[in-house]
C-alpha cells in the first residue's frame, strides 16, 4: 500500500458527565462530523503536512527529529507520530494532508478526530499492527504532550469505536466497553452551541477532581475499599459528609454518584427503546451539573430550560466539562426548524449573542475511505 485516506469522527457524549476521572462510565457516540486525513509514502524521512481548511503547510526534515510546532495543528499529528515510533519504527517519511469539518471549540472533539484519523492512517499505510485500543491511548497520549491537554480516554475511544446508530457504555475504571442502540425514528439529535468559553473553564475542572478526591479520602477513613467514588453510594456519602460542615464536597460527591448510576440505567432505557425516560435522565444531569457540581453557566442553564417544557423535546443537557460550549437536545424532526429559531430568536435576545448549532448523526469510527 503506497497511500490511504482515513476518516476519524468527532464525538458526542449523551449522558455521563465528569464521571471519566472519577472511574465511572461515560455514554459516547460517534458523529458524522469527521477529520479526513490523506497519506502516502516518501522514498526519505522527511514529513510533508498540509492543513486544507486554513491553508498552511509544514516540512519536517526527519522523523527521527520531532519537536512542538509553532503550528497548533501540526502538533496533533506531529504528537501521533513521536508515540507511534516509540514502540513502531517507520521505515520512511510520509506525505500527510488533513480537513476537518469538525465544528472547532463546540466540545465535540475536533482534535480526537484529527489524531485518530492520522494514528488509523500511519498504522495502515505502513502495516503496523496496532490494536484499536492502543491507537486511541496514542492519541490520547499525543494530546497530552503535545497540544498539552491533559484530555481522558473517552475523546479518542469514542472516535476510534464509535459504530452507526449506537452509543457506547465505557467503564472507564477498566475500559470495558458495551454498544447499546440509538434508533432515533423521527427524532434528531442537535447541539445548540452558547458561542462562549469562560477562561475559568480548565481551573475549575482541576478544582472538582481535587473535590471529588477529598469526599473519597472521608470515606475511606471507614470504608477502606472505596478508592475512588465508583464504589461509593448515597448512604455512604451521607455518613461521612457532612452536608452542613461541607457542603461543597458534599454536593460534588452526591452528582458523581447519582451521575455513575444515572448512566448506567439510562442504558436500559436504551434497551427497552424508553426515549422518554432516557431523556428524563438528560434534564437530571444537568440539574446536577448546574446546581450541585456548578459546571454550568447561565447561557447553558437558559438553553436547557428554554427547550425543557416543549413536548417536542425528549431531552436536553449541557454537554463536556462546562462553563461554555454546547447543549445536546434531542427533538422530533418535524418540529426540528421551528425549535432551532424559536430557541436561536429568544438567546439572541436574552443574551445577545448569536446561537449556532450542528445537526448530528450517529456514525461509525474510525475507517479508510
């Protein structure tokens, strides 16, 4: 094979929030919405990326010779490639060219998609082997050192394992993963995008991790096989924390646990095909986003509750680590236009700001085209 071209998706995630660092279960899903990455093989070591969308070109004279580039994009492939030759020599340079229709800060994972599509791509071109679990840790791992984010798994699993019309289940204590079905006839799955992301978004998200590990440690003090709050339960958290001396630990604690749990019966919700119900869960998690583990913001909080008491919709929710960003709705599809303006007409004039949004589907991962 002398050249490839690879598609990886974006991601949603429908229900299962900032529970990932916390060892609980996420529900993602792959979107239709995906980076395009064509390669081919060099007679050298050099490297030749080409950004389609911007333009923007880079040389990278070897291989053998990487470091982060001035170049943001470039890093999500230069990234992929330093992990690859860690453990898969390459036995030449290659010619790489990347597009993306990805929609960029809406917190579907562009730069997933971006990794994966290139770790799918290297290891086909070049018949490396790599298992589908290990190239998703490699794009997680080239995020983490290379565009310095220091993302979880679910991004890059979600984008490798995606598969049409289903969610995934991920266990992300042991990554053990389950498919369950997302028919959705005569419904349709839109993200309503707030346009904002408060700066305070990345302290925060390390603020709650710390919180969430400081309800563990209480209960560990009697219920020493709790290391993380997977194992705790409600009854537990009560009898160690208090809610009036801590309250802010408390009520961290309270949403993951009632989030893990949500998660998982939200799939048997799935499995009796109950979209109602499913999206009941949605609008729960939220209130708990919002109210107790305060991740949310007005715009967010407006958007959900704008749609919250139309018949029309199953289920809204603000979707990734918060503060911004994206609410995932799911509606029927024949009153699908007249819910985007009615909601896009009030948070221009509640806010004045201009709502965009993205009709997703629900599609396979990873791929050669």
């Amino acid at each position: 094979m002398q050249s490839v071209i690879v598609k990886a998706p974006g991601r949603i995630n429908l229900i299962g929030e900032h529970t990932d660092y916390n060892n609980g279960f996420v529900l993602p899903a792959a979107i239709q919405q995906a980076a395009i990455v064509s390669i081919s093989k060099r007679t050298d070591n050099q490297i030749h990326l080409t950004a389609v969308d911007i333009p923007d070109e880079l040389i990278i004279e070897s291989f053998h010779n990487l470091s982060v580039s001035e170049k943001q994009w470039a890093n999500y492939v230069i990234g992929v490639v330093a992990q690859i030759i860690q453990k898969f020599p390459l036995p030449s340079g290659f010619n790489l060219a990347v597009t993306s229709d990805v929609p960029i800060g809406a917190g579907v994972s562009s730069s997933a998609a971006i990794e994966c599509a290139v770790a799918f791509g290297i290891n086909e071109l070049f018949s490396l082997g790599i298992e589908k679990m290990e190239l998703a840790f490699i794009a997680q791992k080239a995020e983490h050192e290379f565009a310095g984010v220091q993302c979880g798994i679910m991004d890059q699993f979600a984008s490798v394992f995606g598969k049409k019309d289903h969610v995934v289940l991920l266990d992300c204590l042991n990554m053990n993963y389950q498919y369950f079905p997302l028919v959705l006839e005569g419904y349709q799955i839109v993200l309503f995008d707030t346009g904002i992301k408060h700066a305070l978004a990345s302290s925060e998200y390390n603020t709650r991790r710390k919180e969430c590990e400081q309800g563990v440690a209480l209960m560990q003090l009697k219920y020493s096989n709790v290391t993380s709050l997977r194992e705790a339960n409600i009854e537990m958290l009560n009898e160690c924390v208090d809610l009036q001396k801590d309250p802010i630990v408390y009520n961290r604690c309270k949403y993951v646990i009632e989030e893990i749990d949500r998660t998982q019966k939200a799939c048997l919700d799935l499995q009796a095909n109950n979209l109602e119900s499913f999206g009941q869960k949605m609008y729960a998690t939220h209130q708990g986003l919002s109210k107790l583990y305060e991740v949310s913001c007005p715009e967010l909080d407006f958007l959900v509750a704008h749609v919250k008491n139309n018949p029309a919709v199953i289920g809204a929710r603000m979707m990734g680590g918060g503060f911004g960003g994206c609410t995932i709705n799911i509606f029927q599809s024949q009153k699908a236009a007249q819910i985007i303006n009615d909601t896009r007409v009030a948070y221009e004039q509640s806010t004045g700001k201009e709502l965009k949004h993205y009709t997703v589907r629900i599609e396979d991962g990873a791929g050669i085209l």
